[in-house]
C-alpha cells in the first residue's frame, strides 16, 4: 500500500491489529462473543460495585475492597480503550463517536478524581463517581435487540415527529381555550401554565396542582383524558410496525465496517451503508477464533 492511500485511507489492518479488531468490534466470532460477553459481565459488576458503594453502610465498612475493585475496573476498562484506539483505521474518529465517548466517560472520573482536592469549597470528590454509570451505555453495542430498536426508531423518525407537532398544536389550543374558560382565578394564570395543564392531562399524569372548576373547563378536561388514551398508542403503533418490518429482513449481523466502524450490514454487502467505503469480504471464522 502506498503512502498516499495509507494517508487516505488510515492505518491499514493486516496481522494482530486485524486479529484484534475482529475479537473487539465483531461478535460473529467464537473469540468475538467471548470478548463481549466478558466485557458485558465487568460492566455489570462494575455498576454494582458503584451501587454498593453509595449504601453508606456497606461504604463505610468495605471502603478499601470498593477501592481496590473500582481501579482494578478502571484498568480493564482503560486497556480495552487503548486496544480499540490502536486497532482501528481512524483512532481519532472513534474517540469522538457516541461509543468513544462514552468509554472515555467511563474512565474519566477515577483519574480526575485523583487531582480534586476535596475542601468545603468544592463539591465532594465522591459526587464524580456518580458518573462511572456512563459504563451502562456500553451495554448497547452488544445488544441486538437495542440496535433493531434504535433502527425502529429511526425509520419511524418522520412519523414520530408529525405526530408530536400533531400534539403540540392540540395541547397548545386547548391550553388557550383552558386559559379563556377558567381564567387566573382558577389557577390557568397564563397560557404556559395552562398549556401544562393540558400536556398533564393529555397524558393521563394529571398531578392535580391544576385543576378546572367550571362545567365547561370540566367538559374540556374530559375529552382531553379521553383523547390522551389512544395518543399514547400511536407513537406504540409506529414503532411496532417497523419492528415488525425488520422482522422479515435479512438477520443482522456485526459485520463492521473498518472505516467509520458502522456494524450490521448485512453478509453479500460490497460497500458501507453510512460511509460508502469498501468492505472486506465477509467471513464466519475469522483469525480471532484460532486465538482463544
């Protein structure tokens, strides 16, 4: 490969770097779905052992283990880090995708916790551990159901978003019409506040802080509730419908392109469906499996 197309492309994959992206970012794999499973499981523990830490019981008395555990986490989770960082065509593009950020989230805390004096004057060091959550996020890319969700939600986008300027212009309507019946002496002081009155109602909240006194206010109210039961199923309906959709598509799988590191295209595809760059050919037994 030259050095012009290695400029345009990024760091070309072959040997051990192939063989660790492999076991990292696809999960076709026998060393692939180990390494997720794996990685699944030190989330999970790691989460708990953040829950556990804030029983102020159980962290009082195991103060050293929770410590000793949560850096022993942290170091997992910063080689797995710079592993993808030093596997990947465009270390760079990962690190500020969704999931890079994430991971860095993930990591951050612990060390900054090191350099933040914990004086009165400053928030006690101990409220950024609360962020160590962040790790949950990272359960999302070995989830298939989570992404046949999220591509649900994507195709029904444009749906979605007519239905909820659909809603809008109710409840902004009706919360006017709320504001002129029942007036400030009620409680309707402005129409913000009433078009509150009306997104509670609308979906079946209703706290009650706002409530109508009039016959009429009343009459409105109760189409309003009425109305809100089969609002609620219709973004329910979208969504279902293009789960069910997919259901019929090809099996996705964690085929990842080496360029921008998008997964799920499907076995025959030639090119990226984000990128548009060349695929590799598409194999079930990569180099990883001889390396478990």
């Amino acid at each position: 490969m030259t050095t012009a197309t290695t400029d345009q492309l990024g760091k070309p994959l072959d040997g051990w770097r192939l063989r660790l992206y492999t076991v990292i970012f696809e999960a076709d794999t026998r060393a692939g779905r180990l390494f997720d499973q794996w990685l699944i499981a030190v989330i999970l523990a790691s989460v708990l052992v953040v829950m556990l830490d804030s029983v102020q019981g159980l962290g009082d008395g195991y103060q050293l283990t929770f410590t000793v555990l949560e850096w022993l986490f942290t170091a997992a989770f910063t080689l797995e880090y710079v592993a993808r960082l030093t596997c990947v065509r465009h270390p760079a593009r990962y690190a500020l995708s969704f999931y890079g950020l994430i991971d860095l989230a993930a990591l951050l805390p612990t060390y900054v916790a090191l350099f933040v004096p914990e004086v009165h004057a400053l928030i006690d060091v101990r409220v950024l551990r609360l962020l160590r959550v962040f790790r949950v996020f990272k359960l999302t890319a070995y989830m298939t159901e989570f992404q046949s969700l999220g591509a649900a939600l994507r195709a029904s986008r444009r749906k979605i978003l007519v239905f909820l300027s659909a809603v809008l212009m109710i409840v902004l309507v009706v919360g006017t019409l709320m504001y002129v019946v029942e007036g400030p002496a009620n409680g309707f002081t402005s129409i913000p506040t009433s078009v509150y009155w009306a997104i509670t109602t609308m979906t079946t909240v209703g706290f009650g802080d706002i409530t109508p006194k009039t016959d009429l206010g009343r009459l409105i109210a109760s189409a309003m509730m009425l109305l809100g039961w089969g609002t609620l199923a219709v973004p329910t309906g979208i969504v279902t419908a293009e789960m069910t959709s997919q259901r019929h598509q090809a099996p996705p799988t964690t085929r990842t392109c080496h360029e921008c590191l998008t997964e799920g295209h499907s076995p025959d595809a030639n090119f990226c469906l984000h990128c548009g760059a060349k695929l590799p050919a598409y194999q079930t037994h990569r180099p990883g499996d001889n390396h478990v």
